[in-house]
C-alpha cells in the first residue's frame, strides 16, 4: 500500500509546475486587456525612476518630485506632439505639389508589376485556350449565357445607384468608437502612472513584503537588482533613440528631404519599438521621399541613411552602451519578442525586453526560477572546463581552439591549461571511472585534445587511423611521439648551454604521462628547452648527452596506485647524479599523489603550471 501510494507523489511536483505554468499563462492571456496598461504604466515609472531620485536629492517630496517628473514628461510629450502636428500640416498643404511626380512613380510600378503580370498571365491563358480541343455543342449555351449575363449588367448601368449620405451623428459615433479604445488605455496608463509615482516607496515596500515575507534582504536584493537593470536600459535605450533621431534628422537635411524633421521624430520614437518600428519609420520616409522628388535618387539615399545609421547602432554603439546591463542573451531577446508580441500583441512586443529582463532576475534570485536564468540569461552556462569536455566528447576542435585563442589573448598558456584543461580532464577522470564514456567518444575526445595542442603551440600532429587510439594507447605518450618524429629521439639537441635543459619525468600512469607532456608545452611557450621522459626510460644517459645540461627535474606524480616502486628507485638514482640540478615535484591538485623524491634530497613542490612557471622565473 505504501509502494503504491508513493508514485503519484513523487510525480506531484512536476504536476503542479506544469499545471502552475499554465494558469499564469491563461492569466497573462485573458487578463490582458487590465495587465497591459498596469504593466506599461510601471515600465514607465522604472523609466522616470531616475529623474524622481534626482529631484529628491535636492531636497524635494516624494510628492512635488513625482509632480514635477510627471509635468516634464507631459511638456515633453506635448513638443513631441506639437512637431508632428505642425510639419504634418505643412505635409499635407504641399501634397497636390508632388500629385505629377506620384501619378508618375505608379505608373512606372504599375508597368513593371501589374502589366507585366497580365501580360504573362494573357500570354498562358492563350496556351491554355490553343490546348483545348473545341466543341461546337458548347458554343450555343456559352454564348446565351454570356448574352443572359450581360443584359442584366446593361440594365444595372443604366439604373444608377445612389448611395445614402450617413447623418453626421452616425460620423460621431463611428469616430468616438474608434478613438475610444486608444484615450481609454492612455487614460489608465496616466493614471496608474500618477499613483505609482506617488507612492513609489510604499509600493516597493508592500512588494517586498508580499514576494519576500520575513526575508527582506533576498526581496530587497532582488527587487533593486530588476530596479536598477530597467532603469538603466530605458535610459540607455532612450538616449541611444534621441541620437539616433538627431543623426537622421541632420542627415536628412542635409540631404534635402523635404520635412526632414518629421522623419527624425518618427525614427526616434518607432525605434522603441523592437524589430518592426525603426524598419516602418524607414519606408515611410523612403515613399514620401519618393513621392516629393522626381527620380528614386532621394529615396534610395533615404533608406540607405537609415539602413547606415541602423547598423552603427546597433552592432557598435549599443553592445558598448549596454554592456551586460539587461543580463539577455540575443537569443532570448529575439524569443521574448515573438512571445510577448503573440500574448498581448503590439504592448507585448514593446514591452518584450523589460518584461523577459524581470524574468531573468527573478530566475537568479528565486531558486525554484533558476531555469528561467539559465535559459533567458547572458551568463555562459557551462564554464570553459565544461565547454572543453563537451566538445571533446563531440569531436569539436574548433571551437575550443577559438575559445583558447580568445582566452590567450588575457592570459598564458599555463593558466588555461590550469583552469580550463585540468578541470575538463578531472571530469574526464571521474566518469570513465564510472564507466560513462563510451571508446567512440573517448576517440573523439582524444583526438580533440591532441588537435588543441598541436594549434595552441604550434606543434607537429600526425594524424594515425582510428583504431590507434581505441587500442588503449596512452594519449601523454601519443603527444611526445607526434613531437618525436619530427624532433628526433632526444627531443631536440644534445650539444646545448649548461644548465639549460628542462627534463620532465613522469613517474607512470596515463595521467602523469599526459600532464608530464602538457608541462612540457608550458615551458617550451615560455622559450625553455623542455624534455619529457618517463620513469622507465631513466635507466641510463645516452652516450652523447651531456649531463651537466639538465639544471632543472620535473618530476609529475602518479597516482598512489599507479606508482611503482621500481620508478622511485630510478628517479633517485638519476637525481644522484643530477646533484646540481634544481628539483621541482609537480603534483596535480586535488588528486593523491605519492612523493616519489628523496627525503634527503631538497626540492620544491608545485601544484599547478602557474607554480611551475612563477618557480622557473624566479630561478
């Protein structure tokens, strides 16, 4: 019984958040028409936010700085409007001046579209009319019905049809039924906004109490965190689209397009809107271009300022302007338009980027939203070890390489193999101790990292067939025989300085063998002469070598069970006769690691490439 009754509740939750999800869904839809003017009136509060705080610094009211706000946006309303009306008027005295150049302009399009299309669609309703096969039974009744068809329209035309005048209060009505619904939100916007200014800290304080309950840090922090973020993107965004109206405007005019100041105005406040305002502010002013100058010279060079103007702004001033203030990936920017526009159309989609930027704080300050922040946020969500592992699973060498490249730019190489490689090969680690890797995915990754390597330090890369590395070949050593073919047996020459040669030994096992030859490209990045061999390969100098060369050991510890006794007994015998030799025990951090030096021997421990190289530069 109890088996039986555990089920369902362990499903409860997943219930619940769907079923949760979709009430506010049903919610935000159908309780638009009262949600969409209360929403813009607080988007518009956070927008005057700014100039509220400014005037209570100097000394005024909660009240009197919300009057005064609210009668400097209302003066700045009314100059906007009164433009618009006074270069509209001026536009429309002049149209009858520019009837020629318009009757002109759609004649032209009217023989390069609709005669062009009628032409082509004559042309194949004759070949179709050439393919059928004619039939004399059918001419008669065709005929008579054309004959009966035509009599009655001839009567018709000589009826004439008179159509009755509407009585002006029919007019009123029709025009008060239109401008209604439009004045209607305008009033509520005004009003909500007036109140919402009025008690803007008593609203944020029942906020805070209502969503936060008795922890009023976190809703303290949460609320100034989507506070300060709209705030500071509607005055971005609304600096950017004032300079983006005077740029026009001036341009324009110097253009000598006609009422230039209209289309600035325009251009300015139909860029709020996202991805269709500014686009529909450039064909307006490109047809009246059209319309008001004899060739298509004004209009392309029309667009084409606005197409300019567009493009600088947007791929060059605003990513610098805005910065990760909104917190928004692209493509959640892209995605929120496309919701909000479909859940309360033209609001939604001027509303999509602060609403979508609420989301995303809630999502980083709410844990139960988080996915809403990983989703919707900016914020990477793998890190570049992750990123590393992920892509080596699947075989993707070139992103990896441009992320190195961008990340070597800042740093060295041994800070990212620190915090990028190293990580990425602990995960590795820890899931084929699991068994978790499947051999495919262990090739894929393999290569991947032998392809980074060989581009990140310009080393030689033999490509070898598939089975190669599949076989359990070790990947530390694969790396230094792609070097020694090229390279030679002893890695370089043997007819160098005293006291110049780095020798890396790496005491056995895959994972010391690997880092041994990772250390071994650090210090050849940093212009040292660095060697890697393994443990076993100590058993004696070769006959040309010049032992005097060696002035610094690396010594890479295995793993505790993967360190063999014999290896030790090596190393300290070659150390013996290294008795000048600097000695550097390097042990990967976070992993147990067995000293395999001498206790009588001295030596420094590092336990990462940064300490291996801080260690190298100061000797």
């Amino acid at each position: 019984m109890h088996n039986a009754t555990s089920k369902p509740t362990a499903a409860t939750p997943l219930a619940v958040k769907l079923l949760v999800g979709l009430g506010v869904l049903a919610v935000l839809y159908l309780g638009r028409d009262v949600l969409e003017p209360i929403t813009l009136a607080g988007m518009l509060s956070f927008l005057m936010a700014p100039v509220v705080r400014k005037l209570r610094s100097l000394g005024l009211n909660q009240t009197t700085a919300a009057i005064g706000t609210l009668t400097l946006a209302g003066l700045v309303v009314s100059g906007i409007a009164m433009v618009i009306l006074v270069q509209l008027g001026a536009m429309s005295r002049e149209l009858p001046a520019y009837e020629a150049n318009v009757r002109a302009k759609v004649a032209q399009l009217r023989m390069l579209t609709l005669d062009q299309l009628h032409e082509a669609q004559g042309r194949a309703g004759r070949m179709i009319g050439d393919m059928a096969v004619p039939s004399g039974g059918r001419a008669g009744p065709n005929a008579d019905a054309n004959a009966a068809a035509d009599e009655p329209a001839d009567r018709s035309a000589d009826r004439p049809t008179e159509r009755q005048a509407e009585s002006s209060a029919t007019l009123i009505r029709q025009f008060l039924a239109a401008v209604w619904g439009p004045v209607g939100v305008v009033g509520i916007v005004v009003l909500v906004l007036v109140f919402a200014l009025l008690e803007q800290d008593a609203l944020r304080d029942r906020m805070i109490r209502l969503v936060g309950g008795r922890d009023v840090r976190a809703a303290t922090s949460a609320f100034n965190d989507a506070g300060q973020r709209l705030s500071r993107y509607f005055v971005s965004q609304f600096l950017v689209n004032v300079g983006v109206g005077l740029v026009i405007g001036l341009l324009l005019f110097a253009m000598g397009v006609p009422h230039a100041m209209i289309w600035a105005v325009l251009a300015g406040l139909l860029r709020f809107i996202p991805y269709v305002g500014f686009p529909a502010a450039a064909v307006c002013a490109g047809v009246m271009s059209a319309a008001m100058a004899p060739g298509w010279d004004l209009m392309w060079s029309t667009l084409l300022i606005f197409l300019a103007v567009e493009v600088v702004v947007a791929h060059v001033i605003e990513p610098q302007l805005y910065g990760h203030a909104t917190g928004l990936s692209p493509f959640s920017v892209v995605v929120s338009a496309i919701f909000w526009s479909a859940l309360w159309g033209p609001v939604g989609l001027l509303l999509s980027t602060p609403l979508t930027l609420c989301l995303v704080v809630a999502g980083r300050h709410v844990a139960a939203l988080s996915f809403l922040d990983v989703l919707l946020g900016d914020a990477p969500a793998l890190d570049l070890s992750q990123r590393f592992y992920q892509r080596s699973l699947s075989g993707d060498a070139v992103e990896i390489v441009a992320n190195a490249r961008a990340f070597l730019k800042r740093r060295t190489l041994a800070t990212y193999c620190d915090k990028v490689v190293m990580p990425a090969l602990d995960l590795a680690r820890q899931d084929m101790e699991q068994n978790l890797i499947s051999p495919e995915q262990r090739l894929a990754a393999q290569q991947v990292i032998l392809q980074v390597f060989a581009a990140l330090t310009h080393a030689p890369h033999a490509r070898r067939r598939a089975g190669a590395v599949l076989d359990g070949s070790d990947l530390g050593l694969r790396m230094r025989q792609d070097r020694l073919n090229t390279e030679g047996r002893w890695q370089g020459a043997m007819d160098v300085p005293a006291g110049s040669v780095m020798l890396c030994v790496s005491m056995g096992g895959r994972g010391a063998h690997l880092m041994a030859e990772i250390l071994v490209r650090v210090l050849r990045d940093g212009r040292f002469d660095a060697r890697h061999v393994t443990a076993q390969e100590l058993t004696g100098p070769p006959d040309e070598a010049k032992l005097e060369a060696i002035g610094t050991v690396f010594v890479v510890g295995a793993a505790v069970d993967e360190q063999l006794a014999q290896d030790s007994v090596l190393l300290n015998q070659c150390l013996s006769e290294l008795p000048a030799a600097h000695v550097v025990m390097v042990m990967p951090a976070g992993q147990a690691t067995h000293n395999p030096i001498a206790n009588e021997r001295p030596h420094h421990t590092a336990y990462s490439f940064e300490e291996v190289m801080a260690l190298v530069q100061k000797a």
